[in-house]
C-alpha cells in the first residue's frame, strides 16, 4: 500500500484487506471507527487509516476467533498496540512466505 495515495475505492480496499465489498459495507453500519467518504453516487472512498483499522478487525475476527461484533468493539477499546505489532508481523511472514515459494519455483 503506497503512502502517497490518500483514498482507496472499495475494490482497491478490497484487494488490500482480502475482504468482500459486502462484508467492507457491513462493518460500516457495525463499527463507527469505519466511515469513508462517499462521494456524489454513493461510491465509498478509504484512507489510510480506515484500512488499517479494517486490518485490526479482521486480525481479531481471524486470529483471535472473536466472531460477536460486541465482543469484537470490546477488543478494539483495549489496548491495540499488541494487535498492531502482530498484524505487522503476520503481514511480514505472508511476505517472506510467498518469497520463499517464488524462490522455490526457480529451484
């Protein structure tokens, strides 16, 4: 995710979190943390920030196997600096994971 960009579609939000646009759209009615833009036609428009928030839910939905949205508003009140350094290293590993098959198919 390049830091010069200051909004993200939905599709790009997408890409870059690995989620479906309905679940994008139903975290936004669940948690008010969430709220891009919308322009003119609806069209939802993330930061930066929004994404790294949706990154947080979705490591405490999956990682953590907090699944209730309450209980996972409850997490998100903790302190998230112990979630954010693991999503940074989850993200890392997938990173030298994939390296590690791209090497392996050049083997």
């Amino acid at each position: 995710m390049s830091d010069a960009k200051i909004y993200y579609n939905i599709r790009e939000t997408s890409e870059i979190t690995g989620l479906p646009f309905s679940t994008l759209r139903y975290w936004e009615e669940q948690f008010e943390q969430l709220n891009p833009r919308k322009d003119g036609h609806n069209n939802r428009y993330y930061t930066a920030e929004d994404i790294s928030f949706i990154k947080r839910v979705r490591y405490i939905r999956d990682e953590l196997k907090i699944t209730r949205i309450d209980a996972i508003r409850r997490e998100l009140k903790n302190d998230n600096r112990q979630v954010d350094v693991r999503i940074r290293a989850t993200e890392i590993l997938q990173r030298i994971r994939q390296e590690l098959v791209d090497i392996r198919s050049y083997i």
